[in-house]
C-alpha cells in the first residue's frame, strides 16, 4: 500500500508483530520505541523471569539430591531451621553476577530482534517518546506501549518489574505485594533462591485457579509465607529490612472496541477515533500475555489492511489462551475449570527425576456435557509436540493456534 504511512508506538510484541505485518502488506511503517525493542516481555517480564527461574530449578534439584530436610514447607519455623543446611543462590554464583549474565543474554535477543525488523526495509526504528504533534504525520497510528504503573503503595516507596532487573545487591527479605502471576514467579524465584518472602494478597492467592485440589497441590511446594493481614502489611511496608516489591496489575491507557480501534472517552462520547488503533497490554479489558499481544498486533495490522480496501474488519480471538506459571512446577491452564474431571498422574521426565517422592506434578481434564472445555497441566513435557504431530498429519490446528510461549515461538513463526 504505496503512500500510507503508519507509526506503530512501541517494539514490544504487540507492537513489533504488528509492524511487521504491516510492512508485509506494504505499507510504510515506522516504529517509535522510548525505552529498548523488545517491550516488557524480553526486558523484565518473561524471559527474564525465565533466566531466574532456571538458576532457581539448578538450587532445587541441588537440595532435593543432597537431600536437605523434608519436602517444600510453607511452615516459616522448618525453613528457618534448615536455613544454613539449603544450598543458596551465593553459594553458586552472586546476584549481582548472574544479573549480569542475564542482561548480556538479553542483549542478543534484542539485536536479533532488532534486525529482524530491520531487514524490512520499509520499516525505521527511531529511539523516542511518540508525542501527540506526531499524529498528523501519519495515516494510521497504533498504540502498542503498555500499561501504566504506579511505584507506591499505601505511600510507601515499592520496586516495580522494571526496577528488579537493575538489583545487583541480594535482598535478603522481601515483601511482595499482589497475589498474581507476577507476584507468585517472583515469590518462587527468590525463595529458591534463599529469601525470605512474604506475600501479600487481598483476597486469593492465585485466584485464577479455580480448583480446590490443585491450589491446595500448590500450596504444598512454595516456600514463601502469604498473608492478607492488613496489619502486618502495614508494619513490613514500614520495615526498611525488607526489600518491597508491586506486583499489581497496571492502568491501560486506552479501550478500544471490538476490532481494536480507540474509543474517545472525552466529554463521555464514546467515539470512535479515526484512524487509530491499539493491542497489547495497553488496552483494557484484553489479554496481558505475550501470545496475545501478538494474536492482538496482527489483528490490528489485518484491519487497517482490510479498512482501507473495503473489506469486514476482523475480532481477536480470546478462545482457549494457554496460560503459565513458572514456580517449582510449572503450571499450565487452558480453558475452563469445572467439577466434573479425570486426573492424569504425571510419569517422570525432564526436572522431575529427582522430585519423584515429593510433588512430581499433577494433571486435570476438565469436561463439561461430555466435552472436554479445559485442563491443568504441570508436566515437564515438550508442549509443541501434540500440535507438530497434528500438523504433520496435515490437519491445520496452526490456523487459529496462539503459540505457548516462549516453546512454541520457532514452530509458530514457521507455521503461520
């Protein structure tokens, strides 16, 4: 599409999935990115929550074959009696050192991103804030530049995710605040590694597992306090020996409707904007994972597209998202959770070996009229597999599949 020209806000993957779709079709694309390519999820978000959580998988398996006291207990009084007995994350490598190695990790990343999307040539880069004067430069702009995030709670001064990736001192004891994803990772990670962690939540810990059996399978291999004792959060806030974490959901800047264009909610008209659109965690109500700020950056790359050549603009699907945490077990879901279920015991694998008396995994298919609507999963398996023999069969599941990531991503950018 000769002469459009389209700013894309943000080299995250919602942005950076739909820039390249746009350049696909022809389009004149340029990207603005304040801060580094790769958005929250390469720089503090996932992938470095998995370089985390690998350093924190090599500690366990390091105890549970010296076999250092029982099983994973959330009784604080065990944990500080084996205190001096665990292998702890200094006795291998400093934080501050393995941050180090992280970050230079991240850094290859970022370039093979970078010139992945530069190798479209109709695609620029420019390394700054989009400021709104810009608008009229473009004929389509697309937001992609995430939400907005508070640094305080109840007053009090916290570190956000953008801020964990710069500790190079080893907090010793930690308050996280929020009962999340987020909030259950970090919590994991950094009582593997030897902190002493407590979590505050509001209401459920974990709240999107709504099985009973398996929040209380989960509660058995953390070994992080949780509490939802106002009081105590209030005296840990004030306890300076405590290093504060804010793992709460932040404010998205705009609601769009459901083909993804902006609505202006000035002077309550509910307009729709022309010309702009936005995906990604900067959008309320959506997704918030990366397999579908990418679903959500193609869609909106498909309906400029389609916008301008008269054609029906398309819905992002939000069907059967495949969702994990990465704890001790991994914990996958997908689909609804209900009363009626069949339990698969988990046979040993890759990281298990060695966990097989205590806490090897559990797994859930979930039913509904006779139909399976859902399932639990916290099998140390390859997860592409299933979906690569369906598709050598030639059945076309890759149609409408949202990849598992970070697993799937080599298949899926092939398969598409």
């Amino acid at each position: 599409m000769e002469n459009v020209k389209i700013a894309v806000v943000g080299c995250g993957p919602a942005g950076k999935s739909c820039a390249i779709e746009l350049a696909k079709k022809g389009f004149d694309v340029d990207i603005y990115e304040k801060n580094k390519v790769g958005g929250t999820c390469l720089n503090y978000g996932c992938t470095y929550i998995n370089g985390l959580r690998e350093m924190a998988d090599i500690i366990n398996n390091l105890n549970l074959i010296k076999n250092n006291g029982d099983n994973k207990n959330s009784n604080n009084e065990n944990k500080n009696n084996n205190k001096n007995k665990k292998i702890v994350l200094e006795d291998i490598i400093s934080f501050k050192e393995l941050q180090r190695k992280i970050s230079d990790i991240q850094n290859k990343i970022r370039m093979k991103l970078e010139g992945e999307v530069k190798e479209l040539a109709n695609i620029n880069i420019y390394y700054k804030e989009f400021k709104e004067e810009y608008i009229n430069d473009y004929d389509y702009v697309v937001y992609a530049n995430g939400k907005v995030y508070t640094s305080k709670y109840n007053g009090i001064k916290c570190l956000g995710y953008y801020d964990i990736v710069n500790l190079e001192e080893f907090p010793e004891k930690i308050l996280i605040i929020g009962g999340g994803t987020v909030a259950a990772e970090y919590a994991s990670v950094f009582s593997n590694f030897g902190s002493e962690v407590v979590v505050y939540v509001r209401s459920k810990f974990l709240k999107m597992i709504e099985d009973k059996d398996i929040r209380q399978y989960i509660y058995k291999f953390i070994d992080f306090r949780i509490t939802n004792d106002g009081n105590e959060l209030n005296r840990l806030l004030n306890d300076d020996s405590y290093t504060k974490i804010l793992a709460v959901g932040g404010k998205p800047r705009f609601e769009t409707d459901e083909y993804m264009r902006v609505i202006n909610k000035e002077n309550k008209t509910n307009k729709i904007e022309k010309n702009i659109y936005a995906c990604g965690d900067c959008v309320a109500g959506k997704g918030g994972i990366t397999p579908i700020a990418r679903m959500e950056g193609r869609v909106v790359a498909e309906n400029i597209y389609n916008e301008l050549n008269n054609k029906p603009l398309i819905k992002p699907k939000y069907d059967f998202i495949p969702h994990t945490i990465r704890m001790d077990l991994n914990i996958s879901y997908v689909g609804k959770q209900t009363d009626n279920y069949k339990i698969i015991p988990n046979s040993v694998g890759k990281g298990d070996f060695f966990r097989v008396s205590n806490n090897i995994g559990i797994n859930k298919i979930y039913y509904e009229n006779n139909k399976i609507v859902g399932a639990i999963s916290m099998s140390p398996s390859m997860e592409i597999m299933p979906y690569f023999a369906q598709y050598l069969k030639g059945i076309d599941i890759y149609k409408d599949f949202v990849e598992i990531h970070p697993s799937t991503d080599p298949f899926y950018k092939v398969f598409r």
